[in-house]
C-alpha cells in the first residue's frame, strides 16, 4: 500500500518481546500488513514507571525505551501504540506525556482510555460478567474474591468495576478485604497470599489477568490448596499457559491479536484521511478445571444432533485458530472433524456398529489426528467437548448393547488421542533438545571473532538463520552512548551500518557507504530501497552504554528467543568495541615501543637514577656493582652506609632538612668513589658503594675518608645540626665466594655494630 509514490511504513510500539500481549498484537497486525501490503517496525519497549527496585537482573531494562524515539523518524507514517501494556505500571499522565512526543503522527492506541486519541479495546464487561454469573448460578458461589491490577491502569479500575456490579446485582456481600490490588505480574505472591489470609472462606477469586491467576496458583499449591477443588478461579485473556495450566484455567478469552488486526486497519483509515471510531472488541468467556464442577444442574437440555453442533464444538476447541496464517489447515482440520462426526452420528443411527463402519471411523479418527488434533486444540476443553459429542451421539441409542459398543469407540478414540497427545510432547522434547543446541552454536558462533574490527558484525548475525531470520541490519552509533534511568534519549544524527543480512547472507558493509541518516535507517539506498519488511527493532546496550540498534526479520522464533537474542547481540557488540579499542591501544603501544627504543638508552639511565638525589637508584646500582664485580679479577669492596638520627632531624628541624641530609650523604658518598666505583640508594635513608680496592686494611681507609669528609661539612656547615653516618664493609674476590647480595648483607652487619655506638644527639654545641 502506497501513499502518493511512498510506501507505507507503520511503526509499533509495544511492551517487551516475550509478552504475550505483544505477541498476539503483532501476529494481528502481521496478518493485516499482508492484506494491505504496507511494512511494519516493532519497537518492544519496556513498561513506564515499573518499580524494578527488587530485581537487580532488570535494572537496565529501561534501554528498551530508547527504541520508542524511533517511531518519530519521518519513514514512519502511522504507530501503534499497545498502551495498555506499556503503560501497565503508569498513571494517566505519564502516558499523556510519553504520548505527547508523537504528536501529528497518525496514531491509533490499544487497550487505552485516553480522550482525544483513537483507541481499541476490549470489552471487559461482557467476559467478566459471564465467567461470574457462571460461578454464582452454575456453581452456587457466595463469596467472590478479586486479585487485581494496578488501578492507573484503565484495564484494571474497568476489571474492578464490573467485579463490584455483578456482586451488586445478585446481593452478593462485598468487603473491602475482598479485593487486593497488585500488578499485572505473576510474581504477586505476598497480595495472593494477604487475599487467602483475609478471606479463609472464599469460594472463588476473578484475577485481572492469567499471569496473576497463575501467581495465585503458585501460592494455593505452597498451602495444599487446589484451584476447581477447593477454590474457583478464573482469569482474563485466555492466554496459551491458561490452557496448559494445572489445572486448566478458566479464562476470559480477550483476543488480543484481533486488537492488532483492527487496530492497523483503523491507523491505515486515518492515514487516508478516512474517519475514525473508537471500537471496543467482545470478549466471552472460557471454562476448564479451575472452576468448580456444577453442584447442581439448574436447567437440563435435551442433547441436539452432533452434526448440527459440530461447528460450535470445532469453534470451542480450536477458536484459537480460526484466522491467520494456519487457515488452510484449520479448514482441514475442521473438513475431518465434520466428517468423524458425521459417521459417529451415522453408526449410532444402526442396531449394532458394523465391521466396515468401525474401520470408517478409526480411519476417520486417524486422519482427524494427522491433520493436527492434537496440535491445534485447547487440551483444556478438547476432551471435554468429545464427552459432549457422545452425550449428543448416545441419547439418541435405546439399544443397551449399542450404547455399549458406543463407549467401547469412544474410548479407543481417548486412547487414540492420549498417544497423539504423547507423541507430541515427545515431539517438543526432541524439539527442545534441537533448540537447545542452536542456541548453543549461535552463542559460540556470535562471539567467534578475533578483531574488533566491521567482518565481526557481519560474523554477528550470520548466525540468525536458526530463528527463521533472513534479512538484518546492524546499526552502530558513531560513539557510544552512556544513557542513565530517566534521562532524556536522543538518537544520533547518524549511524553506521555496518552490516546487513540479504536472504540469509551476512554482508559487511565497506566504511565509504555506513553513514546513514537516522531519517533513513528502515529504508536507505545502501540496502535495497524498494525492500518490504515486517522488522523487529532491538537495542545493542550492556548496562548503562548503548552501541546501537539491530533491525531483523520478526519470526516466531524471536519472539520465543528476544531477551536471550538482545542480550547475546548485546555481549557480541560490547566484545566487538572491546576488541576495536584494544587493538587501538595496541597500535598505540606499538607506536610508543618504536620511541622508547630510540630513545632506550636515555629511559634505561632515567630509570636507574634515583629521582631525590640524582645518583643510582637500587636497580642502578646493583646492575653496575654486578657489572664491576664480573669483569674484576681482583677485589671488590662493598660499602653500606646508613644515615643517623633521619627521624630525628625530621621532626626536630623538618623534612626539607631531612631531604637535605640525603642529598649530602649522596653527594659526599658519589665524590668519594668518583673514579674508581659506584655509588646508589638503596633504599629510605641507606646507601652502598663498590669500588675497586687494592689495600689489605678490609676499607678502612676508606671509611675514614667518608667519615673524615662529613666532619668537614658539619664543622663548616651553618645548620644545627651534624649530619652523620655509619658504614660497614665486605669485600668480594674469589677467594670470599660472597655473591653481590651475600656481601651487602654482611656489610650491612657490620654496619650496625657501628650503629650501636653512635650518639642520638644530632644539634650542635
């Protein structure tokens, strides 16, 4: 569908990936963007205004919301905006805010109230009030409990409300304790339970929605209590896990996925400048096991023909099915339903089953079977709609031995299906175990690439196939972006594209062609222009840095795999940058060793002088003392020299006097041996030397020479203070056998004989 020559884009604006709201929304809108031939973006968001404070695994989950700001880029001609979901956790206002920012956009909101905007929902009211008056009439309930949403969600105060009426028009009690409001989630445990605790005695509870109802069945199962037997419940929206719940639970069917499908249909009526009315869809009611049986049978009917009843039965089994894109095997599946119930209806018609009428309808149930009985159906009511279809099929047999054979088929049709039944759920373990190692090879094959540099994103998503997508494109920003919770978003005004996925092969895109407009990113010239598209829009972050966006094929896989597959891409972007800036700090590094190298020589002498007295630090001077001591034949002296009374001096006269002293000790020491040996500090206030030595007098002469040059200092020096120093000695020859270190060590003892002796008095007189 085109506007003027531009090819019509809607955007999607919708409440994480995974939920099933979202889903069904999508699957609507999809059905209805094949019909109209227009291109839709999902952009999954999160929920505004979620109190993530118990739950550190989300606290980054608010980068999701980054992606709304992309339904205001100009391709975009009309949004979605699933409200009732994004919105689930806020008031009024802050959605009047959020959706204040797409003003003049053609818009069209689901699951909302909000005036002066066009919206479409659910009839909450009709759904309500039949699973109640079920549980009031059919199972003589007196008193009804109520597990609620948040009340700024207009869902939850309308849910609420239709509670309170029906109790009101049966006079039925209501307290306040028999209402506890929560969340939408199915983590609400702590309301389930204050609900239980304030209201031992109640027959039934409404939930606000199946995750809730499910909730509650978690915290019945921790007291011993079981939902149909000791409690009725019933939830709202009929979702999958409603039906395959222990036990089933009973629902109000709220198809959400006709909310997309009319929904688009409107937003392309405003786009053409057409008129618009709110709409509100039906919802009906679904009973499984969570609801008590019938007490007492208050109106008996007689039981009509099967075949005329067929399509209700068909329609209560399989209602989940009824459009899309299983149609054509729907319409099968239905073909073979008529037609099993058909010959049922006919065999009963006879004195006694046949030989040939037994092979018609097992062959009959087989084919039924093959065409996805099992597959289809809501496991909930499928057995239970066959106990009906016998019922029909018996009343009309007065022959006992008839009715006999009758119970006798009907229950080798149960065995039947019990088998599909377990045929299929080792189907989905072989199925899982399949999944299981996809993953497996996608995580290792995301991540396996050695450089940071645009062939890794192409490696990226050339793995994507496993989820059904063939077509992708990884947008990264030109920096990334450190966005924190509740701050303002902005996308960049450009982005690179560095790679795109065509019919399932990766393409890296060479650096003259990445730069895209953001006004461009759903549809540019670098990927195929004229490309039509039913896209997902996920967020590239690791905690609170954004790298950018990938857009991809939106498949049923991903909406089974979106948390894990943002969160994978996610890791592979961030190692992507990490590797792109070490290989930059490498080359860096490289550039620097290229210097130091040139400039060795001068580096090696700066790092072996100490910094405070300019001669050789400890490294220095063990290198030049080792040095000496390897190319000697004869002896080697080692001095170590030790100053006195540092402390004292630093705290009686201050550390610049105390630094002086040092900077003395080292001039004194390095002209003593100037010639004829090294000298360094070798650490605080010690000092050593090496020097060649010929005399026999074990450096004594040499000590007096140090000891005789610090007199002279001190007796001409204007301080108040001597400044002096004790020294030992060792020597290493050949005949000694002392290594270096051996002969600094017992010079250092000899050092503090001396010590021993010294005066701690340092001032003059």
């Amino acid at each position: 569908m085109d506007k003027g020559n531009e090819r019509i884009t809607i955007g999607v604006l919708v409440g994480g990936i995974m939920d099933y709201f979202t889903i069904e929304i999508c699957r609507g809108v999809a059905q209805m963007a094949r019909t109209f031939d227009v291109d839709v973006v999902v952009l999954p968001g999160k929920y505004l205004n979620r109190d993530l404070s118990g739950n550190k695994e989300l606290t980054y989950e608010y980068q999701f919301n980054t992606l709304f700001q992309y339904a205001k880029i100009p391709q975009i001609q009309g949004i979605i905006v699933a409200e009732g979901s994004i919105g689930c956790f806020a008031n009024e206002e802050i959605m009047r805010e959020m959706l204040s920012q797409y003003e003049g956009i053609p818009s069209v909101l689901i699951a909302s109230r909000q005036e002066g905007y066009t919206t479409v929902n659910f009839d909450n009211r009709i759904g309500i009030r039949e699973g109640m008056r079920y549980l009031i009439e059919q199972v003589n309930c007196k008193k009804i409990g109520m597990l609620g949403g948040p009340l700024c969600n207009s869902d939850a105060r309308e849910r609420k409300e239709v509670y309170e009426q029906v109790l009101a028009e049966y006079g039925l009690p209501f307290e306040k304790k028999q209402y506890v409001g929560g969340s939408y989630e199915r983590g609400c445990y702590q309301e389930a339970g204050r609900l239980l605790d304030d209201n031992p005695d109640l027959d039934a509870i409404l939930c606000v929605n199946d995750d809730t109802a499910l909730g509650l069945y978690e915290e019945m199962k921790r007291r011993g209590l079981v939902p149909g037997r000791d409690i009725s419940v019933l939830g709202f929206d009929d979702t999958r896990l409603a039906a395959r719940a222990t036990p089933p639970l009973s629902s109000v069917k709220a198809d959400p996925m006709e909310l997309g499908n009319v929904a688009l249909k409107m937003l392309l009526n405003k786009i053409e400048g057409r008129s618009v009315c709110d709409m509100e869809l039906p919802t009906h009611f679904v009973r499984r096991g969570s609801i008590a049986k019938v007490k007492q049978k208050i109106v008996t009917e007689e039981a009509g023909k099967a075949s005329e009843l067929a399509d209700a039965y068909f329609g209560d089994i399989y209602y989940r099915y009824r459009d899309g894109e299983q149609a054509d095997v729907i319409y099968r599946l239905k073909d073979s339903f008529i037609r099993l119930v058909d010959l049922l209806e006919e065999a009963a018609e006879g004195e006694e089953l046949l030989s040939n009428q037994a092979f018609r309808i097992e062959m009959a149930v087989d084919e039924y079977i093959a065409s996805g009985a099992i597959t289809y159906a809501d496991m909930g009511v499928l057995i239970p709609n066959f106990q009906k279809i016998f019922h029909d099929v018996e009343s009309s047999v007065s022959n006992i031995e008839m009715r006999c054979e009758l119970k006798q088929l009907f229950a080798n049709i149960y065995c039947k299906m019990l088998q599909a039944m377990d045929n299929r759920w080792g189907e989905d373990m072989e199925y899982k175990i399949r999944e299981d190692h996809q993953t497996k090879l996608f995580v290792r094959e995301t991540l396996l690439f050695e450089k940071g540099n645009d062939l890794s994103y192409a490696m990226m998503i050339g793995r994507l196939q496993w989820l059904g997508v063939k077509n992708a494109m990884v947008y990264i920003f030109p920096e990334i972006i450190s966005h924190l919770a509740r701050e303002s978003f902005v996308i960049p005004d450009y982005l690179y594209l560095k790679a795109y996925l065509k019919d399932g092969v990766a393409i890296s895109i060479p650096k003259l062609r990445q730069k895209v407009s953001r006004n461009m990113l759903f549809r540019n010239n670098v990927v195929d222009p004229d490309r039509r598209f039913f896209e997902v829009m996920l967020p590239l972050y690791s905690n609170e840095n954004l790298y950018g966006v990938v857009l991809m094929d939106l498949t049923e896989k991903v909406f089974e795999n979106g948390e894990f597959l943002v969160n994978q891409l996610s890791s592979a972007a961030k190692m992507i940058d990490l590797l792109k800036t070490n290989e930059k700090v490498q080359q860096k590094l490289e550039e620097s060793l290229a210097v130091l190298k040139e400039n060795n020589i001068a580096l090696d002498n700066l790092s072996r002088i100490d910094a405070m007295t300019g001669i050789l630090n400890r490294r220095g001077f063990m290198d030049a003392a080792q040095k000496m001591i390897d190319r000697k034949d004869g002896t080697v002296y080692v001095i170590y020299v030790d100053m006195n009374n540092l402390k004292i001096i630093n705290d009686r006269y201050g550390h610049e006097e105390g630094d002086y002293s040092l900077k003395l000790i080292a001039d004194i020491l390095g002209k003593t041996v100037e010639g004829r040996g090294v000298a360094g500090r070798i650490g605080g206030d010690e000092f050593a030397c090496a020097l060649d030595y010929d005399k026999e007098d074990e450096g004594e002469a040499v000590l007096q020479e140090i000891y005789h040059q610090f007199y002279l200092h001190n007796q001409s020096s204007d301080k108040p203070y001597n400044v002096t120093v004790s020294a030992g000695t060792s020597k290493v020859d050949e005949e000694s056998g002392l290594t270096l270190q051996h002969a600094l060590t017992q010079a250092d003892e000899g050092l503090y004989h001396v010590k021993m002796l010294r005066s701690k008095d340092v001032a003059k007189e």
